[in-house]
C-alpha cells in the first residue's frame, strides 16, 4: 500500500535511447509532479499537473514529456538521452491546499 | 520571487547534542514553510510544516522549527541528536497555491558523531 510508487527503482541505459519513467498514486490528490534531483542532491521542480491539466512546464528541454493518463499517474518519458540526463527523478503529489507533497521513492538514471 | 538559503552544506553534531539547521527564506507574502528529510536512497519525507498560526511548529522524530518573521528564518532544531538523523535536510518555501510551487533549498547533510 505504498503511497506514491515509481518504476524502475534503476534505470542505465545509453546516449541516445528512449526510455519513460512509470508514477503512480493511492492518495486520491489531485496534483502530481516530477522533480530533477542532481548529483549535488540539488532538488528543481520540472513539470507538475492538476487533475491531467499540465501547470508547471519548467525550462525543461522538450526532449521531456509528461504524460498523464488519470490523475492518479504521470509518466515521464525522455527522447533522445544525454549524459546530463543522468539524476534522480522523483515523483510526488500532493493536494494543493497547502501544498505539502509527498515524494516517491525516486528513480535513478544513468545515461552512458 | 521567493527563495530559499540553507546555511552550510554539511552540519556535524555528536550524538545527544543539540541539531540546528538554519534555513532563511526570501518571500514579499507571508510564506508557507517546510522541512524534508531524505534518508540515503529514499524519497523526501515531510518533516514539518509552518502555513499559519503558532509559530513554533513541531513535527516528526523530535523536530522543531520556530517561523520568524523579522529574522525571515525558519531554523530547524532537534534537542538531542541521534545516530538515525544521519541524512539530508531540505528547507522549502511556497507562497503560492495557484501553481503548487515549492522551492527548495540546496540541502544540509547532517552528520551524527558518535
């Protein structure tokens, strides 16, 4: 009964390569969102959606897409990987009264 | 725009010491605050939150964090320290919840001496 889920946990692949990342949520919260965590364990927001409608579209290159089903899922897939691509990609949701969100496990990216 | 500062890096303490984590927030309207934690390979977990109200705010494992206004900081504290604190510690502000935006600081790795 894991709240917010991701998958794969790991994820190595080369330049180049297609690859999506899977999200899911059991909360019932209307707002998901993807995050880029660096090396640096530096934490920037990319994308976040409302109910399937996109709200926040960072400067993110358009090689990132955003996908959501349902409100309970936002998936993301990146063309054409790079190695600056490389990072911890975290899911979260959250209701959006308060804005407190709550994190996925995060996957990790390695791109060779 | 709003911002978030988190002084130092990385934060030593021994075990049964006092934890002070600083973080200063920039914001022109009266901010929400939070405090994350990230264990080594885990998702961020809220520790605590300040949207109104008392301004001493107290959350998970002990934490504490007091919101002050003339000072623009929201430092988080914890009176003894365990080897189980060990993690990253990330500051976050919002002031808006037209687009659910969180900013977050770059994060303090506390260290537990034993």
């Amino acid at each position: 009964d894991t709240a917010v889920s991701q998958t794969p946990k790991y994820l190595v692949t080369q330049m180049g390569n297609d690859k999506s990342i899977k999200c899911e949520q059991n909360l019932g919260h209307d707002t998901m969102y993807w995050y880029k965590q660096d090396s640096k364990k530096f934490l920037k927001i990319m994308f976040s959606y409302n109910n399937k409608e996109l709200i926040i579209n960072e400067t993110v290159p358009n090689r990132f897409s955003p996908k959501s089903p349902d409100k309970a899922h936002l998936n993301l897939h990146i063309n054409s990987l790079e190695l600056g691509d490389s990072a911890v990609y975290f899911c979260a949701s959250g209701t959006g009264a308060i804005l407190e969100q709550y994190f996925g496990p995060g996957t990790r990216l390695t791109v060779t | 725009a709003q911002s978030v500062t988190q002084l130092g890096s990385h934060v030593s303490v021994s075990e049964g010491a006092l934890v002070l984590l600083r973080c200063n927030y920039s914001s022109s309207v009266p901010p929400y605050l939070f405090w994350y934690v990230q264990y080594p390979n885990q998702g961020l977990q809220l520790l605590l939150k300040y949207t109104t109200g008392a301004t001493l705010v107290k959350g998970i494992n002990g934490f504490e964090a007091e919101f002050k206004k003339s000072e623009t900081s929201f430092h988080l504290t914890k009176p003894s320290a365990h080897m189980s604190d060990a993690a990253e510690y990330f500051c976050a502000v919002s002031v808006s919840n037209r687009d659910d935006k969180i900013i977050f600081g770059k994060g303090t790795r506390l260290h537990i001496l034993p």
